[in-house]
C-alpha cells in the first residue's frame, strides 16, 4: 500500500488534461494550416484516454493516462480560393477539419475536469495534514 | 477502548473510499469507465455492532458485507463513461469531512486520556 497513492492518481488526471489541452491548442493554432509536413491540409488530433491500475489494495485506485494521440480523418471543407498558393486547378482550397466552436467546448471540459482533480488534489492534502496532527498531541 | 477501535474504522473506511472518489474524478472522462463508489453504512453498521435492550432501540440494520466497491448503475454517457464529476466533488467533500470529523473526536479521546493520566 502506497500511502499517498491518491496523489498520484490526481497528478495522473492532472498530467493528461494537460496534454489534452495541448493538442486542442495544437489544434486551434492550426485552423488555417493548408500545408503539412504529410502533405494535404492539417488533421486535428485527438488524445485516447485509458484507465491505469495504480494501486490493487486495499482499494483499487486507478489513474489515467494518454495512450494515443489520434487523427481525425474527416475531410475538412472546401473553400473556393483561386488566389491561394494551395488552390487546385479548379481554385478550390482544402482547409483543416477543425472546428473552432467544438475545440473550445472541448478546452472547457478540459479544463473542468482539471480543477475537479485539483480539488481532488486539495482535499487529500487536507485529510492528510489533518491526520498529522495527531502526531501533536 | 471500543470507540477507539471504532474510530479507526472509521478512519480506515473514510481513507478508502477517498481513494475510490479520486479515482472516479481521474476518469473523468475516459471511455467506458465506470464510477464506482464503496458501501459505507453497512460496513460501519457491522462495525459498529449496536446492543438492542429494548424494543424500541435501533440496532444493527444490515448484517456482513465490508465497505464493498460497485460499479454505479446510473446511466452512461455516450463514450461508456457515467462519471458525473460535480457528484464526485460533492461526496469527496462530505467524505472529507467524516474523515476530519474522526480524526478530531480520536484528537479529543486521546486528550482525554492524557489528561485522566496526569491527575
């Protein structure tokens, strides 16, 4: 038994928000991005989240974690442009398949479920400091 | 001695079940898992092992089963998940706060003690 093993599950929590929350960032910084190193327009790009098994007894505690940072194969859309130096021949331009609103509301629950496993973080500290003073008497 | 012992059970089962609470609020939002939560008052009530003497007392309700951990049946969302997180922080907080509740009358009980050994 770990003693302060629930620490660790909330900084797993912590860790993988924040990840999420660069990639979402990745993602709206390029909304524009016609040109990639794969070629094509930019892709947006999702974080897989997993359960991790941190502690068996005497209760399971399990973490989280980013197994996979996935791309979003759906085809972005079409915008006629002939002046844009990545235009078709017909002037069509393919541009990313990111969507600014659904990136925001994303970065929103990102960000709640963060401060959720700060508040998380904040009452084991309490429960522990409180069970410290004991050692005062 | 007896409300030592209960308090440390107490104290034990209210670590515990922190411990399952924070690991619902990390999955927060990982697909397919589902919260889980420990049952509490009947493992305290077999702890606590209540004397009835009378006919209107109020004794042990439920027999057995030591803080055991389920799975929540509440309906799930579309990944799987069925972790409501404002839920989580509003049970972890009460939680917290039976915790804190022990460990302050064990704080008292041990004053108590000490006082009644310096007389």
């Amino acid at each position: 038994m770990d003693t302060f093993g629930v620490f660790k599950v909330s900084a797993s929590a912590l860790e993988a928000q924040k990840k999420r929350m660069n990639v979402i960032a990745s993602n709206m910084a390029n909304a524009n991005s016609t040109r990639t190193e794969e070629g094509g327009p930019y892709k947006r790009k999702d974080v897989v989240f997993s359960s991790v098994l941190m502690e068996q007894a005497p209760v399971e505690l399990e973490g989280v974690e980013v197994v996979d940072i996935a791309a979003d194969n759906t085809p972005g859309k079409t915008i006629y442009d002939p002046g844009h130096p990545d235009a078709d021949e017909n002037g069509f331009v393919q541009m990313p398949n990111v969507n600014i609103v659904e990136e925001m509301t994303n970065m929103m629950m990102a960000l709640r479920a963060y401060e959720a496993s700060v508040s998380a973080f904040n009452i084991s500290k309490t429960m522990f400091m409180k069970t410290l003073e004991l050692t005062r008497q | 001695m007896d409300s030592f012992k209960t308090l440390e059970q107490l104290i034990h089962f209210t670590g515990m079940r922190h411990g399952v609470l924070t690991s619902n609020i990390a999955n927060a939002d990982t697909p397919n898992y589902k919260a889980k939560d420990m049952n509490f008052t009947q493992a305290l009530d077999a702890e606590l092992d209540l004397k009835t003497t009378g006919p209107g007392h109020i004794g042990n309700s439920v027999e057995g089963s030591q803080g055991q951990i389920s799975a929540e049946a509440s309906a799930s969302w579309e990944d799987g998940n069925n972790v409501e997180v404002d839920m989580e922080v509003a049970k972890m907080t009460e939680n917290a706060m039976l915790f804190q509740t022990a460990v302050s009358l064990l704080e008292t009980k041990i004053r108590m003690f000490k006082t009644a050994l310096r007389r």
